[in-house]
C-alpha cells in the first residue's frame, strides 16, 4: 500500500511541475531545451501524431529550442530490424517535417549514432549508477515482457543510462514524455545530481530535467484492447491513403450496443474511437456520442474516418511531395548531426575538466 502511494505521490507531483513549466513556457520559451525523439522501427502512426507530434510542433513554434533525436542505437537493445534502420530513420524525418516541423539552428533532427561526444558520456554516467537500480527500472520490465524478449542484452538494463547521454548532452531541462517514462526521467536527473555534486560541486555542468506530461489520453489500437502500435497491427499509419485508412477503421472493434455512449471503462473500444474523433474535432467525446446516437458502429466509424482523412490530409500531401526529395531528408539530418555534435563537444569539454583529464 506504501509503494502505491509512493507512486502516485510521484505521478501528482510530475503533473504539477508539468503544469507550472506550462505556464512559465509560454512567457519564457528561451529558458529551456526540450528533448524529444522516436525510435527507427518504422514510419509513426496516429498514436504518434497525437500522442507526441503535435506537441512538438506547438513547442517549436513557441520558440522553444528543440532537439529531436532518432534513437538508432536503441533498436540493437530488442530488435532484429538493423537492416531497416536507415530506411526507418529517413521515414521518420520525412514523417516529422511533413507534420509541421521546421528544422533550424533552434530545431534540430539527428540520429544519436552520428554524435559520438554525447555517447561517450556513457561511460562515467554508468558509474554514478548500481546494477540494482538498472535492474528494477519498471519502464525496461515492461517493455523486456512486452517485446516477449527471453535472453536480455546488456544495453537494454543500460538504456536508460544512454537516455541519460540524449538528455543531458544538449543539457535539456524539458523532457516531453507520458506516465510510463517517469522513471527513465527520474534516472536521469539522479544521474544528474549525481555528477554535479560528485565532479563539479561548485559550478553544476547539467540541469536536472522535468517531465512535459502529455495531455493526451492513451490512444488504445483499434483492437481497443492494446495501446497503438505497428508490430500489433492495430495502427494507422500517417502514410496511409484515405482508402487504406477507410478499410482500417471499418475493421475495428466496437460492441453490439446500437447506443453509442462514451464510457472508457464499460465501452473502451467505443471511448477509443470516440476520442480519435475528439482530437481530430476538438468536440468532447461526450457530445459527439449524443450526436450519432443509435446510429450504432457503422455511424461512429463513418464519422471517425471522414474526421481523420479530413485532419491528416494536409500531412498526407506534404509527406508526398517529401518522399520524393531524398537528398533534402538526408540533408535535414546531416545539417542535425553536426550542430549536435557542436553541442556535445562543448559539454564534453566541460565534463573532461570536471573529471580532471584534459590533456
């Protein structure tokens, strides 16, 4: 009973801080440097779209320096898909410009195999932590149990050491991210601590960042049962046509209720999809629900998927005229790679002499 009280205690205070850092955003943007990113296992879907993708656009846009990382490394930890990195690395640029962000000297888009500096912080920030820790970390549990893995490598206890090396290299003081990720976050502002009261007591080298809660309800698949994933095939992928997505949608799960009700906890796969339709809409779920009435499951996935095609549209023609630029995305990521590098280079610099082995 202690330790799930402890929990909540954390979650209810990541959610106020987020709430104060809201508000002080939108009158300081320059104060602070989100990092953000994905992993290169493929091209996002909506859940993506909504979960994260908006958000960052808003945060660009409001002149937040913004550093968006294409975690490739992190596929090696529990995935077989190394022959597709490159590819997935490419879709991902293509899918984050076609969303609306605008790369430049404040917003930059980089892979982190390509900044060796903020990978060589690794070493030390390992020491400041014990097998245990790495060990009872409840993120890399979930997803050991969920990616079904059975022999775990050595970088999945470590990743979020290396997330760590993402944060702190750019010294980002902003970490966008959803309730499960608060221990990574809360690792890396122990390690944080850790270094600065260890090496530079006097003058702190790294902030200790704060999670940006997400104010997006988790986005369930359209099985209604699982959260949206590719390898789930439950998804909708922002590449998808209009017809593709029609055909997706009326395969979803609903319920033999003609009625149509938003009740996340009775009628979670209705609720799902109730919601997508409020995110496109910006109308509540209850109110959309009162409006199809007994129009039953064909109804609600009639509006879903005019409401989405509708939404997505503008991302879908923009993508379009991206795929055919290759040379531009390549661009995009190595102009990226070189202002992280810049920026990784000075913090290693400063990292060195706190340790005391310039030479």
């Amino acid at each position: 009973m202690l330790m799930s009280e402890e929990k909540l205690s954390t979650y209810e205070v990541a959610v106020e801080t987020s709430k104060k850092l809201e508000a002080d955003i939108a009158t300081n943007p320059k104060k602070y440097r989100v990092l953000t990113g994905d992993r290169p296992t493929g091209r996002l879907h909506i859940g993506h779209y909504f979960g994260s993708l908006q958000n960052r656009v808003r945060l660009a846009n409001m002149g937040v320096p913004t550093c968006i990382l294409i975690a490739d490394y992190q596929v090696l930890t529990d995935h077989d898909a190394f022959n597709e990195i490159s590819q997935n690395t490419k879709q991902l640029v293509i899918d984050y410009l076609a969303a609306g962000i605008v790369p430049s000297k404040d917003v930059i888009i980089y892979p982190h195999s390509y900044v060796p500096e903020a990978n060589q912080l690794m070493i030390p920030f390992l020491t400041l932590v014990s097998n245990a820790e790495l060990g009872r970390n409840p993120t890399v549990k979930e997803e050991i149990q969920s990616a079904g893995i059975k022999s775990v490598n050595a970088g999945m206890y470590t990743y979020p050491v290396h997330q760590a090396c993402d944060i702190l290299f750019c010294k980002a003081n902003i970490v966008p991210v959803g309730k499960d990720q608060l221990p990574h976050i809360e690792m890396t502002r122990n390690i944080a601590r850790r270094f600065n009261e260890k090496f530079s007591p006097k003058k702190p080298i790294f902030p200790e960042p704060q999670a940006l809660l997400s104010k997006t309800p988790s986005i369930l698949g359209l099985d209604g049962s699982q959260k949206m994933s590719k390898s789930r095939g439950n998804a909708i992928m922002l590449s998808a046509t209009e017809d593709e997505t029609a055909a997706l949608i009326k395969k979803a799960k609903t319920d033999a209720d003609r009625n149509i009700t938003y009740d996340p906890v009775g009628r979670p796969e209705v609720a799902n999809l109730l919601m997508l339709i409020s995110l496109c809409t910006e109308e509540s779920p209850e109110s959309i629900a009162e409006k199809i009435g007994d129009g039953g499951g064909g109804a609600l996935k009639k509006m879903l998927t005019e409401c989405l095609n509708e939404k997505l549209r503008p991302l879908r023609t923009e993508r379009a005229k991206l795929e055919s630029c290759p040379d531009y995305i390549r661009q995009v990521l190595l102009d990226g790679s070189i202002a992280a590098q810049a920026i990784a280079s000075e913090t290693l610099k400063e990292v060195r002499s706190a340790m005391n082995m310039e030479i």
